[in-house]
C-alpha cells in the first residue's frame, strides 16, 4: 500500500527540517490532520501551533521569512488560500519573501467534511499572484521532493497536497526538476496532462485507451507554475490533441494554465478538460465523490476519446 | 538614559522640519495622506532617532531591530524620518508617489532601503512584526522589534488574533506603539467602530500596557525604554495623538485623512509650521 501524502508531508517535514535551523512551522490547530505534528515532535522550539487562526499564521509566517527563517505554513487548503490570501498576497507575492504555503486536504481529499473543506479553486486563485510558484503533490515520492525543494529553492510556493493515499507513480530515487513535468507514458495519438491523484488515474486510462488502439501519453504536470510549455507544446505538435485532468475546478487551474500556454503559442490542438464543471461538490467517500463528479480513469478516458475524435474530425 | 535637554531640542525641531517637508511634498504631488503621516512623527522619530539599532550604511544587517509601519498610509513621514536618517537622499522625497519612484504610495521592502516590511492592507503588520519577533529570537540576535499600530488598523481582527498568539509565544522582544489618534478614514473612531476600553483591551489579552503622550519625544523614549524592559510579556504603548498634529484646521479632522492640499490651505499650514 502507497503511502497517505500527508504522512509523506509529515515525514519530510521531519527530514529535511531537523538539521536546518531556518526552518519553521506553523499550523492552526490541524497539525494532527496535516501531520506537521510530526515535526513538532521532533523540533518543538521551531513549531508554532498558533489556534484556529490562519490569516495571522500567514502573516507570521512571512515575518519568520522576512528574518531569513523558512517558513511551512501549514492548514487545510480551502483554508490557507482563503483566509491566508491577504498575507499571500502582500508578504509572499508582492513582497517576495520565502513563505511555503502547504495546502493540506487538497481537492475532495477532505471527502465526508463536505463541500465546505474541498478546495476546488486554490490552484486558480494561487496561480494568480505574481513571483508564487505553484505545485500539485502526485504522489508520496513527488511530496518528499517537494519539501526538499521548498527549504532549498527561495521564493514564496503553495504546494497543494492530499489527505489520502494516492497509487505510486515514481519509483525512490527519482530526480524532478522545477519546471519540468514529468513524461510517464508516451503516446501517439493524445497527451493526458494532469496532476495530484489525476495522474494515476490518467495512467489507468492510458491503460484502457490503449486496449482501444488509442495511444495517449500521460505527464505529471505538477509544477503548473512554472508551467513547462516547452513540452507541453511538444505534445500538442506530436499527439495533436491536449486533455488536461485536475481535482479542481476546469477554471483557472491546471486547464486554465495549459490552455493560456498552448493559445500563446498559436498551438491550436484540441483540448479537452477534465475537472469539476464550476460547481460545488457534497460528501461521500473519495471514491464515491471523484466517481459522481467524474474525476476518474473512465471520464479521462472518456474526455480522451471526445477530443481524438475531434482532431480527426478536423483532419 | 533620560534626553538631554539640548538633544530634546534638537529632536522636537527635527520634527517640526519633518511636519513642514510632509506638507510640502505631499502638496507637490497632490496625492498621499497627511493626517496619518503628522500623528505618528515623534514615534517614527523617537524610534528612528534614538531607540531603534538600524545602521543606515547596512540597510539590511540581520540583528538589526525591524520598524513595522502596520498604518502604511502614514508611508510619507517614515520616508522623510529615513532619508534624514541617512537611507536614500532627502530630495528623492518629490518622486514619492511618482512611476519609477522607490518611495511606493505605501511602504514596500522591495523598493525602498530602511523600509523592513511591505504595509498597506490594514491589519497584517502586527501579526508579521509577531512573526520576525519570533524569528529573531530564535537566531538569538537580541533584536527587538516595533509595530506602529493605527486607529483603522486594529478594526481588523487579525491584530488581535495576533495579540493572542504574542502572548502564547511570550514574544518579549515585541513592542506595538500605537498611533491612537481617535480618528480613522470616515470619522471618529467611536463612531465608525467604537473600540471600548483599549488598554482593559490588551492587558486582558495578556499584554504590558504603557501610555504615553504620543507627540512628547521625550516621554516616547521613556516609554520606549520601559517596554525595553522584558519580563516575558509583548508590550503596547498607547501612544496619544492627534491626527493631523502641528496644522490646527487639520487636526482630529477625518477629512484630511488622504485629501490633497489645496493651495490656500497648504499656505495656512506653511505658515503655522514655519517657525518654532
């Protein structure tokens, strides 16, 4: 069994943090949830549970960062990029300074909390602000670089992660790099371009496309900002037909991202978005949830065959 | 550790010389918030002058004490209290305001040299001033760190949230002097959002409570020397002050929270800040 991303969160946490004075944490009374518990276990002089409070832990946080600390930031993602916005905005984005803002819970991962814990929008309202990079945690292995990336590359981040278990998709040991998406499966006839828990999802899909005769390759695009155009416009030159797949809103995420790189270009393929259609969800299990609102193998590839079909169509 | 008395002159004409620039600059660009910016003169000058470790030739010098302006609207009186002290060239006030300016319309650590936090957005400043306060005890710098609260500023929840969290963490090393002039953009405090017991306020927070008369150079640095006194608790200096301080038709005056100064009334406050 993979493990839950939070505990690779939290492990990490612990890590790459216990040696390095500079880093902090902070969290508003969720460290159980997020599992920066664990580093306040082993490093409690450098962790501060400051309450249900998370616009002051934000800006906290950009005070620790203002002082040369590195601060992780830690509560549920609907929270952080809410409540937190307005030192993300001010402190991070404007002013630049060092702040990780760790986006606990990420998409429906939160599943019987209901609507009101989904974060089906952080990516789009993140992606906003000018100088903050933006990540989405894939899968434990990916969640573990992450944190290393976060202590040793300077510069405001929100890394969206998950509460669950996500399946395995890099082996230990493998090297990511800022800015580059990763290619897990190569394709001749569409590109699945997706992130978080869609990544193995969209593997599972390839899976089927291919039982079809549909050759769809897959890539991890966990670095949506920077997003890596270079090769995503290789993708829409080789397979000519683009589907983008996220645990979020189809607005201003990792669609909205793709599409923005591809139109700039003048690279004009179809594409097709798989993603909540700009509404609220409800509660249930995670499977339930992403099954009802088609975040699964089946609706990717079903998104897969729509725009194949088009492209061929256009022919 | 009390002023002199020659150095108490010299610091209360300083300030009249701010005033009188304040006016005249921000008469210049018709645009920018006098009211704020002459309350809060002999705190930025008290701090600036006599109580805050910053060495303007290492802007930047990790152990050195950190002045957040959490009322950043009052960004043109900490600019002028800089340049004098030595940040960047006082001419360089006339481009306050202006494209290309570093002297942005509120305070941004990016741009300008001696400015140690980006403010604007009330209600933050408290909370990162907790957070550096924190920060820099745990380097063991023994940096003290001051935040100039204003009137609208702790309307915002987060200031007290903040308060709380000062607490908790035992954050000695924090001082709030607050700009209490009774008066924010659209009237009188207690009637725009009555604020009850202010000092009850913050002692039932926890907090060490020192008053002072906010426009008394003298008793600031007093004050000031008091809350650097540490005995485990964050400190607020109720500072009393009159919005628009030192031009007697803009005093206590919302008006002139960020009103530009036309040039009869730039005229009357030119000759009532001429001499001393």
């Amino acid at each position: 069994m993979a493990k839950a991303i939070r505990e690779a969160y939290g492990e990490a946490l612990v890590k790459y943090g216990r040696g390095n004075p500079d880093v902090v944490v902070l969290d508003a009374d969720v460290s159980g949830s997020t599992r920066s518990a664990l580093f306040q276990a082993a490093c409690p002089e450098r962790f501060f549970n400051v309450g249900v409070a998370e616009a002051n832990m934000a800006a906290m946080g950009a005070g620790f960062a203002s002082v040369g600390k590195i601060p992780f930031i830690n509560t549920f993602a609907a929270f952080i990029v809410t409540l937190g916005l307005l030192p993300a905005r001010i402190f991070g984005s404007y002013s630049n300074l060092n702040v990780k803002f760790m986006g606990a819970y990420g998409g429906l991962s939160d599943a019987y909390d209901g609507p009101s814990h989904h974060s089906i929008e952080d990516v789009a309202i993140m992606r906003a602000l000018p100088n903050f990079r933006v990540y989405t945690a894939s899968d434990a292995t990916l969640t573990d670089w992450l944190v290393r990336h976060a202590i040793e590359s300077k510069g405001p981040m929100y890394v969206r992660l998950s509460r669950d278990v996500f399946p395995s998709v890099y082996g230990p040991g493998t090297v990511f790099e800022d800015g580059k998406g990763k290619v897990l499966r190569e394709g001749k006839d569409a590109a699945i371009v997706a992130c978080g828990v869609m990544v193995g999802l969209a593997l599972d899909a390839a899976k089927e496309l291919a039982a079809e005769g549909i050759e769809a390759a897959v890539i991890d695009m966990f670095t949506i900002k920077p997003l890596d155009a270079e090769l995503l416009l290789e993708f829409a030159r080789s397979a000519g037909a683009i589907v983008t797949a996220e645990e979020h809103s189809v607005i201003g995420g990792l669609g909205g991202a793709v599409a923005e790189a591809l139109v700039a270009e003048q690279a004009c393929v179809p594409v097709g978005f798989v993603g909540l259609a700009d509404c609220h969800t409800e509660c249930g299990s995670y499977a339930e949830l992403l099954k009802k609102y088609q975040l699964d193998a089946p609706a990717i590839a079903a998104k897969v065959r729509e725009t194949v079909a088009k492209k061929r169509s256009a022919l | 550790m009390g002023l002199t008395a020659e150095r108490k002159a010299y610091l209360e004409k300083l300030c009249q010389k701010f005033r009188r620039d304040v006016v005249d600059t921000l008469y210049g660009i018709q645009t920018g918030h006098p009211g704020g910016s002459l309350s809060v003169c002999e705190i930025l000058t008290a701090l600036y002058f006599e109580k805050a470790r910053v060495d303007s030739a290492d802007p930047q010098k990790p152990d050195r004490d950190r002045v957040v302006l959490c009322k950043g609207h009052a960004a043109p009186m900490l600019y002028r209290v800089l340049a004098e002290r030595g940040f960047f060239p006082v001419e360089e006030m006339k481009t306050l305001r202006r494209l290309n300016t570093r002297l942005q319309g509120h305070p941004s650590a990016e741009h300008t040299p001696g400015v140690d936090l980006s403010t604007g957005p009330l209600g933050a400043g408290l909370s990162a001033a907790l957070g550096m306060a924190l920060g820099l005890r745990l380097s063991k710098t023994g940096a003290r760190v001051y935040a100039i609260l204003g009137d609208g500023d702790v309307n915002e929840g987060m200031v007290w949230e903040a308060c709380m969290s000062a607490v908790k963490f035992k954050a000695d090393n924090l001082v709030a002097i607050y700009d209490w002039n009774k008066v924010q953009l659209d009237g009188r405090s207690a009637d725009i959002m009555p604020q009850g017991d202010v000092p009850a306020k913050f002692k039932a927070f926890g907090w060490r409570c020192l008053s002072c008369d906010g426009h008394d150079i003298e008793a600031l640095c007093e004050a000031i020397d008091k809350a650097n006194d540490p005995d485990g608790r964050p400190v607020v200096i109720l500072a009393d002050t009159v919005k628009g301080k030192g031009v007697s038709f803009m005093e206590g005056q919302n008006a002139w929270h960020g009103k530009a100064i036309d040039e009869a009334s730039y005229k009357r406050a030119a000759a009532e800040l001429e001499g001393d």
